[in-house]
C-alpha cells in the first residue's frame, strides 16, 4: 500500500526532515544527492531526480499527493519544471508600473574614444548638462577610466541633456534629445595641433544690407578639417577683418560640427582691425557667422580685407541693391529671394552701393538684443502625435495585463511536472 504525504500550497514550511504527513515547501525545498524516504525535493532546482505528482480533485487543488516509492533517482525521467504566474492584481501591477519606470530613472555611462589613436581616452573630463532656460546646469562631473569609460548617477530625465568632454583643453559634446538612450554613449575626441595642416576656408560670404543711413554687414566663413587632429590657436583659430568704423562691436556666432551656435568674442590682435576668434576647428565643418553696423556714407562704398587665400568668396545684396567694383562679377540671383551674387576675386577690394534694401523680415517687436540667431529646441515629429501613441502604448499593456490576469484563473500556483513513463510489460492499476 503506498504511503502518501500531503503538500499544501498555501501553507508550506519547509523542514530540514519532515516526518510522515508533514507539509512540505516546494519553493525552498533543496534535493539530496541521495534522498531517503520521505526526505524534501527541490521542484524547480532538481537535476536529474524523480518523482511522480498526481492531482486530487477539483475541490483540493491546493494540495498535491506525492508517493514515497518514487523518491529514487533514475536516468529515465526528465528534470520538472514550474511556470510561475502572476496570481493576483497585487502582484502585477507593482511589477508593470516598476517596467515602466526603469528607463526613466537609468543612469548615464559610455566611453570616450580618441578618433586620432582610434583606442580609448583615459582621464577624460566628463560632465553632464541639462539644457534650461536660465542657460546649462551642471549635474555631474566624473572621469574616464582607464578603460576610456564613464558612469554618472545623475539620471538624463525631464528635457534636453548633453555630455561634454574636456580634454587637451577642447571640449567636445554629445547632444542627448528627450526619449534618447543614457547608456552606451560615445563621445569622440582628437589630439590638438597649434597649426592648421588639414583645417582651410572653403567658403565666404558676406551679406551688405544698406539701410535707414546704416550698413549691416553680415559674414559666414565655413572651416573645413579633413584630418584627424583638430586645430586650437588661443589667440584665435579664425582670424577676419573688420573695418574701424565698427568700433569694434561685432557680434560671433560659431557652430562645431554637429553641434549648436555658440557666442564668442571677436579679441583684437597685436594688427589693427584684425580680430580673433579662440574657437577650436574640430574634424569635419565649423560655421562662423559674425556681423557689425557701419555708417553709410555719401557716396556709400565698403571697404574690406580678406586674410585667407583659400575658398571662394562671393559678395550678396538684397533685392533692390547694386554692387559695383574691381574683381567683382555678377553670378546672378538667387531664386527664393533674389537677392544679388557676386564673386570677389580680390584681397583688399572697395564696393560702390546703390540703393537700399534688406533680407531680413520686418519685425513689429521692436528689435534689440533678442534679434539674430536664437537655440530652439527641435523635437522629432513623433512629439506631434505624442498623446496619441501614449495612449496606444497604454491600451496594449492594459489587454497584457488582462489577458495575464485571466489566465491565472484562481490564486493558486501551477506546478507542471514530467510524468513517470511507465514501466515495460505492466499496465495501470
């Protein structure tokens, strides 16, 4: 007659040797190498161990029969195995809301590479910003490893965030948009040289816009670097001419590649009317945009110097304005705006203006120092149509949640094992 012992599910406590009839836990049960009759078994962990679990009826689910003879070890039988379900809606609702939150809380890490060694940069400066509207905030300051790695606890949530990296006395910066990973970042850095073997001016524009007794001269000089150093003079990477009636008000924008327009200032040289700009020229195209306010005179004419040989530069006038002068030629007009072109051919060239107009649109707030280039924040157009894939989001983890909470039926734990095949030549009893 087989001996049976009676597993109850709901009230489980282990015990290191449970006498006959004792209730076992099949959670924290450990099997034996050898296990004696009536000794507990590990349903979960068990390699290699047999056993044969019969279900009672329906009215005591909670309790399982587990006959003593089949406690042996044997090669014939297959491990158990248990599926565990999430049984109620305490359970699962703590482990959605945590799923959800975990991204929102990451920390940020990655690694700094030097692209001129190809290997990663030790000792690197490492900081993390968040873009506000009093300007940058400061989170955390860390440094690199030996390994080129970083990890900051500061979390990158709650608007736009970037990294910056300070080395050999360049900073370089990783824009980290809202929704973008915090993990697995990479920032790229060079070494520095004091000349520019591989940075040249390929393009220079200026924009004369006469206007109300005034001229406005706008310039754009792009910077091109096809190296793999990048190119840092602090008496000033880029170097222009401006013409003494600025008086030396001239405002600079400068944009590294792949990054945001940021102010400088224009620093006179030991050569007068000569300004410097202390901005490094990274690898790839740096932007440069500087612009100042002259008094127009009568005749009105512009004189102007050009202090690289390198590039092209063209001459641009507003719809309404001629430019006259030696070296200049006429390449047309630009389609959208018609506005004037001309190619200068010249170093030192003067310019005969007539007429006046302007590119810029009118503006009815009365300017002042909120004109010219601004930051903006541009979100990808997802943003657009935020609400509705949120709600999407929300209704699929709704029906999971469900369909799990259905599919657990009555709080009870499912326990599947692999049945005892049963002996050749004898049938059931």
């Amino acid at each position: 007659m087989t001996r049976k012992m009676k597993v109850d599910i709901r009230d489980m406590k282990a015990s290191s040797n449970p006498a006959e009839g004792a209730p076992l836990n099949i959670r924290d049960m450990r099997a034996p190498s050898n296990p004696a009759e009536g000794a507990t078994l590990n349903i979960r962990g068990m390699r290699g161990q047999s056993q044969t679990i019969s279900r009672l009826p329906k009215r005591s689910r909670s309790s399982w029969t587990v006959p003593d003879r089949n406690l042996a070890q044997t090669r014939e039988h297959r491990p158990l195995t248990t599926i565990p379900i999430l049984n109620t809606r305490r359970q699962a609702l703590p482990c959605l809301l945590l799923l959800l939150a975990v991204p929102v809380f990451a920390a940020v890490d990655g690694t700094v590479i030097n692209k001129t060694t190809d290997k990663p940069q030790p000792n690197a400066t490492v900081s993390l910003f968040k873009l506000t509207e009093a300007g940058p905030e400061s989170l955390e300051t860390v440094k690199s490893d030996a390994a080129g790695k970083f990890v900051m606890q500061a979390t990158a949530a709650g608007g736009p965030h970037y990294v910056q990296v300070a080395f050999d006395g360049v900073t370089y910066t990783k824009m980290m948009p809202p929704g973008s990973p915090s993990t697995g970042i990479q920032v790229d850095v060079y070494n520095v040289q004091a000349k520019p073997t591989d940075a040249k001016i390929t393009q220079h524009m200026l924009l004369l816009e006469p206007i109300e007794g005034k001229l406005t001269v706008t310039e754009n000089i792009i910077y091109q670097n096809s190296g793999k150093t990048t190119f840092n003079d602090p008496a000033g990477s880029l170097r222009f001419y401006a013409p003494p009636e600025s008086g030396g008000k001239i405002r600079v924008m400068a944009t590294a590649p792949g990054g945001m327009p940021v102010e400088r200032i224009a620093n006179q040289t030991m050569t007068p009317n000569v300004y410097g700009v202390d901005f490094a020229i990274k690898p790839g195209e740096s932007r440069f945009q500087f612009a100042y306010e002259l008094p127009l005179g009568d005749p009105p004419v512009f004189k102007g110097k050009l202090l690289h040989k390198e590039g092209t530069t063209r001459l641009v006038a507003p719809r309404g304005v001629t430019l006259k002068g030696d070296g200049l030629s006429d390449l047309g007009r630009e389609p959208a705006t018609q506005a004037a072109i001309y190619n200068l051919g010249k170093q030192e060239f003067s310019v005969e203006i007539t007429g006046s107009g302007s590119l810029r649109e009118p503006s009815g707030g009365g300017g002042g120092e909120d004109e010219g280039p601004s930051i903006q924040e541009i979100l990808p157009r997802l943003y657009n149509r935020l609400y509705l894939v949120l709600g999407l989001v929300g209704a699929i983890l709704l029906v999971g949640f469900i369909m799990i909470y259905r599919n657990s039926g009555a709080p009870t734990q499912t326990v599947v094992a692999a049945a005892t095949p049963r002996e050749k030549g004898k049938r059931r009893g």
